[in-house]
C-alpha cells in the first residue's frame, strides 16, 4: 500500500525557544535573587534558590542544537556509539522562528504544516528547580505565561496554540491562573506530569483537596497537556548513582533505563486510581512527549489490580483512560502500540520540533510510518488533534464544510 502523505497537518508537539528574559521580565522584584543567570566560564546557567541547574544546557537559547540531530540516537541508529552532546556538535545560532510566532508560519508553511501545539521549553525545570518555595513557583509561572503571552500570544492565527503553564503548588493560585490564561484565549494548558509540593507537602495533584480547580477545567472545557518534565525521579536515582551533571544528554545508561517513563504513567495511575477522573468524566488528557511503550505494562497493571479488588475503583481503570486519554507517542516509537490499546481516535503526532530530540521537520515522520491508510494517516497526522481542542478535522470525508467549499 503505498503510504498517504497529505494529510493537513496538526503537530502536537512543538517548541519554542524562550528569550532570556522570559522568567524575569514579570517576576515581581521580591523573587528576583531568587532567579539569576550565572556564568560558569564561557557557559551560561541559570541558579534558582542558589543551586546551579545544568538540566537545559543553554537557558539562554542563543545557540542551540539543530532540530533533529539526536534523531539516529533515539531511532537506535546511533552505530557510531555517540554521545548527545557530540550528536549535537557545535548547535547553530537560534533562528527566528524558534522565538516568534510570525516568523514560525513562515517556517511551518515551507514544511507543510498547518497547525501546531507549541511549548514553552524553560518550564521544564521550574517546578523542579523551584519545589521547595511554592510562593516562587507560582511567581515564576506566572511571570512566564505572561511573557508567552506578550511574546507569542496564547493562540495566534488559529494555527498556533500555545500552552500556557499551570502549576497546582496551591489550588487558589492555579484557579486564578486558569482564570488568566482563560480570558487571554488560551485553548490547552500545560502540567507537568508530578507530585506537587505546597506548603503542607508533597502529594498528588489528583486528590480530592485539587478538585476546585478540575472542576473549574472541566466547566471551561479545555484540555490539559502533560508533557514530559526535568523527571521528578531525580532524588531517587541519585541514591543508586550520584550525578556528576544533571544534564539530560550526558545521562547514563543507567538513568536511562531506571527513569524509563514512570513519572506519566504515575501521573495517569494516580488521576485514575484516585478517582479525578471519574469525578470529572469531561476531562481530555494529552500525554505528549512522554513515548508510548509505558502504556502496555500500565494497562497490565490497572487490569491485574482491578481483578483483585474492584471495590477500589470508581470504575474499570481502563474504560477511564479510553475515555479520557489521549497519547502522542514519540516518532521513532509504535502507533500500533496505542491504537491497540488506547484506540485509532485517541492517538497524535508530534513532531517535536525544534528540538533537537524531535525531527528537522514534520513530514520527516512518513519515514516512521507504519503503513497507515488514508482515513488513519488524517486522524494521526492531524484530526485527533483537532479534536482533542475541539477544532473542526480536516478530512473532506468527514467535514461537509469542507466539500461544498
């Protein structure tokens, strides 16, 4: 069959790359020695609470690598037995359209993509970096997504659509910010996929004390992105093997394997196993970025323990998460895994562009592609995006709008 490659394409992963000023700009002056660029020799790093992140090796952004250039090291092409850092060599000076929304239609319409769900990159570490002082985290979000907002707007053109941040390290704060990004046209937010710390502790952002603030989401009827993070796992790796660097490319083999992607399929247990989901049945999760082959060993699981005791789920753990789960798989990783399990209208592609972990361009996928027919390559390639925000598919098949235009 030969593999259709004109769907309209809706990539549910892309980045942009933050100025310099993107945590500073708003943070009022009371955190500001809270959240300093240091130079360490001829690199730049950024210090939160006095500790030296090295998590993104370049917060700055003015050289970066190239989009795709760790692509033979995540398809297990990486023969030549390279590390990330010499995969990525010298970077090349960030280009216009990794900083600004005009400038990225330009670039996405030379590679023949529509639309585009695009996220922020520093917010990576904040949470992380930030937990023990819940006052700066919400600070430091907030005064992110204002310079998102400013910077690229929270949907621009109705082709990019930007995830503002939410963090839930105190359930009053993250209603107001839901409120914010709301009145400022957002149509997807982002969480990281992670216990939370307030002040009273670390705990699950799926317990009932958080339910104000999905109720809130699921009246306003937007969904929720959990893009992969600076893993939460940190501590406990580093009780089996002390970091010389918290830098993801220079990662062992070891933190490889032990960190795997246990921090989204936590996240999902526990909004699942604790029942936010089942409160809230309307509630559209994105799993973005975080692969696909945890979800095989997790529906396992979640059926194995509902066998020993169903009296402990509101409902079968896995109509739950067919309902309300979407998943991007990585693109080196298997479509069929999730359509298996999770279904044909609940799985998307996402380039991560540009970044370089992701593709040099969207289209580059169909060298991934697994013989897709025309209906499915639609869905994957763009439609199930659409759906998940509620914006009209682009399959003339399915949209008679589109036919009598």
């Amino acid at each position: 069959m030969t593999q259709f490659t004109d769907a309209p394409i809706f990539d549910a992963d892309q980045h942009m790359y933050e100025t310099p000023d993107a945590l500073l700009r708003h943070l009022p002056e009371q955190f500001h020695r809270a959240v300093q660029f240091v130079q360490l020799g001829r690199a730049t790093r950024i210090a939160i609470l006095g500790k030296i992140t090295e998590y993104i090796p370049n917060p700055t952004f003015d050289r970066v690598a190239a989009p795709g250039a760790y692509e033979k090291f995540f398809s297990s092409r990486n023969s030549e037995g390279l590390s990330l850092r010499e995969m990525g060599g010298k970077g090349i000076d960030a280009l216009p359209a990794f900083r600004s929304p005009e400038e990225r239609i330009k670039m996405m319409d030379q590679q023949g993509a529509e639309q585009a769900l695009v996220y922020p990159t520093l917010a990576n570490l904040v949470e992380h970096s930030a937990a023990e002082d819940p006052d700066l985290v919400v600070a430091m979000i907030h005064a992110l997504n204002q310079w998102m907002l400013e910077q690229w707007g929270f949907t621009h053109a109705d082709r990019l659509f930007m995830t503002p941040v939410i963090t839930l390290a105190q359930v009053e704060e993250a209603r107001r910010e839901l409120q914010f990004v709301l009145e400022n046209g957002a149509r997807a937010i982002l969480i990281k996929p992670a216990p939370v710390k307030s002040w009273k502790g670390w705990r699950s952002p799926a317990l009932p004390e958080f339910d104000p603030f999905w109720a809130d989401v699921e009246k306003a009827g937007i969904p929720v992105v959990l893009h992969a993070s600076q893993p939460p796992l940190d501590d406990y790796i580093n009780r089996w093997e002390p970091p010389s660097t918290n830098n993801f490319t220079s990662m062992s083999s070891f933190r490889w394997v032990a960190l795997g992607h246990r921090e989204i399929a936590d996240m999902i247990t526990s909004l699942i196993c604790h029942g936010t989901l089942t409160r809230f049945p309307k509630l559209r999760i994105a799993s973005v970025e975080n692969g696909s082959s945890w979800i095989r060993p997790l529906f396992h699981d979640l059926e194995d323990t509902y066998g020993k005791m169903p009296q402990a789920f509101p409902e079968h753990p896995l109509e739950v998460f067919r309902r309300n789960v979407w998943v991007s798989p990585f693109w080196e990783g298997s479509v069929a895994d999730v359509v298996e399990t999770v279904g044909w209208d609940r799985v998307m592609f996402g380039s991560d562009y540009p970044h370089p972990e992701g593709l040099a361009e969207p289209k580059d996928y169909y060298r991934y592609a697994e013989g897709m027919d025309e209906k499915r390559t639609r869905d994957f390639m763009g439609d199930n995006a659409r759906r998940l925000l509620g914006l009209p598919v682009r399959n003339p098949a399915e949209n008679p709008d589109l036919v009598s235009a």
